[in-house]
C-alpha cells in the first residue's frame, strides 16, 4: 500500500527541520505549499510517487489562474523541487518530475488598473433583486475602498468593524494586524447586506461571526470572489483581465493620484516594505510630470 500525501509530508518536514535545519516560518510555508498540491493530487487519486511533469504544470497554472503572483508561485515550486529532492534522495522516486518544472518570469509588470468609471460599471451590473446582490455589492466597495487582499475579505468578521470609530481591523499576512478607514459607502452597504439580508439566513455553527456568507450560511471563498467579479466583468464587457487583487491596485492607484503619499498607502495595504508599494508609481506621464514640475526645488520660480 502507497503511504499517504501526509506521511510524505510530515517525513519531509522532519527532514527540513532536522537536516536542513530550516526556520519554523520556511517550513510552515514549505508545508503549506505541499499541502497545495495535495489537494490537487487527491482530487486525480494521485500518490506523490505518481506525479508527472505534466500534473505539475497544470498545478501551476491553476495558481496562476487563480491570481497567484509569479512571485508567490516561484515561492510553490521551490518548495515542490524541494519535496521532490526529498523523496528521490529517500529512494521514493527515480525521477524528479520537477526538474523541467519551469519558474515564471518575476518581472516588475505593472497591475492592471480600473479606472473609478469602470468600478462604477461593475458595481453598478450588480443584481440587487437577488440576495447574494447586496452582498456582492458591499464585498466590492470593502475591496475597492479598503485595498483589502481576498483572503482578508473572506475573513472580515463583525468583531473588527469600528464603523463609530471610522476604521475596520483586518487580519493580514502572518496575522499582522493594522487599522484601514473605511468609507461611508462601505458603512452603508454592509448595514444593508447585514440588517436586510443576511439577518434571515440560516447560518452554520461556527460562522456567525464571518461578514460575507455563502447561500448555505458559511463564510465566502476565495474561489468565489473571483468568480463574482469575472462574472460581473463579462456583463459589462470589460475586456480587462480583472481579479479581486485588481480592486486593491485601483485603491492603490487612485489614492496616490489623490495625493496621498508612499508611506501612507504602505500603511493601509499592510506592506512589509515601501519596495512592494512602488509598483503603484507606475501613474500616466502627464501626472509625474505635473508632480515634478510642482514639487521639484529646481522647478521652483524664484
């Protein structure tokens, strides 16, 4: 009998742990990004040993379609060569069907931004006659006013909403929190979706504190958000590749167009580094220009 995905995996995190010698946090994410690609193996009733260089391309492509970041998926595959190493170096294994598994190119290409017309456009193809359209509504004015990441969305709860004080909490990467004012706009359609629809719904145990339920009273997915807003992108014939992240970089994007400075929006996005917020520099031509020719000391008339 073929051991399981999960005796591979807890020998392999033995093996980073006890030979490699890794930090607990790269053997949380090596583990993490295994368990990955465990549930893409079991839903093909695939064992370790049977994973072929063809699995693991559509694997990465289901990242990427998904809206991972090269970068992020750089980060899977190494762990997957990794575990691969691993189970050759253990004798599992022959061959390594990562060897040929190609990293994607990590380039600064610039996001892709909606301008306020088009979010008004999707926001505005939302169904309100249906009860998720309430929903689907405020979820998108809390991604676009609020630059949260899906993964922060989906877990919003109702204990970190300070409406009175203007702010809501959100529980980011590594469980780093951080305060982002939140708009009117998003005050109101979460009242609407909380106090009109989600108050006659049957809520499973354990999920009432999630903000956005599913139809069957569970918190949202991921998987979901994504398809809400493509769905919504073909209605109004947006021909833009958009995602939830898209909502985040529009956030971005029009607030340092509205003057805000680097160190601010750092804040409110929750980046580690000013480095990963000077991707949303990338503003038309016009606009630096201006910038420079107002604020530049050599520009000045004396």
């Amino acid at each position: 009998m073929t051991p399981s995905w999960d005796r591979y995996i807890k020998e392999f995190v033995s093996f980073l742990k006890i030979e490699k010698g890794l930090a607990e946090n790269s053997i949380f994410a090596y583990q993490n990004d295994i368990r990955k690609l465990r549930d893409f193996a079991d839903i093909r009733e695939v064992s370790p040993p049977q994973v072929t260089l063809d699995h693991l391309r559509t694997f990465v492509k289901e990242l990427s379609e998904l809206g991972l970041s090269a970068r992020t998926q750089s980060r899977v595959i190494s762990g997957v060569k990794q575990f691969y190493y691993f189970l050759q170096l253990e004798g599992e294994i022959t061959s390594d069907p990562s060897e040929l598994l190609e990293m994607p190119k990590i380039g600064r290409k610039l996001p892709e931004v909606l301008s306020v017309e088009e979010i008004d456009a999707l926001i505005g193809a939302i169904d309100l006659s249906k009860p998720e359209g309430h929903r689907n509504k405020a979820m998108l004015e809390t991604l676009y006013s609020c630059g949260l990441r899906v993964t922060e969305l989906v877990t919003l709860k109702f204990e970190n909403l300070f409406f009175d004080e203007g702010f809501i909490r959100v529980i980011g990467k590594g469980n780093k929190q951080r305060l982002v004012p939140v708009s009117p706009s998003v005050e109101k359609e979460i009242g609407i979706y909380a106090k009109e629809i989600r108050v006659h719904q049957k809520i499973q145990p354990g999920q009432e504190s999630y903000v956005f339920l599913n139809r069957r009273g569970a918190a949202l997915t991921r998987v979901m958000v994504f398809t809400i807003i493509r769905n919504l992108a073909e209605r109004v014939g947006l021909t833009k590749t958009i995602s939830p992240h898209t909502f985040r970089h529009s956030f971005a994007t029009h607030l340092l167009e509205g003057g805000a400075n680097l160190r601010a929006i750092q804040e409110m996005l929750g980046h580690e580094s000013i480095t990963t917020t000077e991707i949303y520099t990338h503003l038309d031509q016009n606009y630096l220009r201006e910038a420079v020719f107002s604020f530049h000391p050599r520009n000045q008339k004396r």
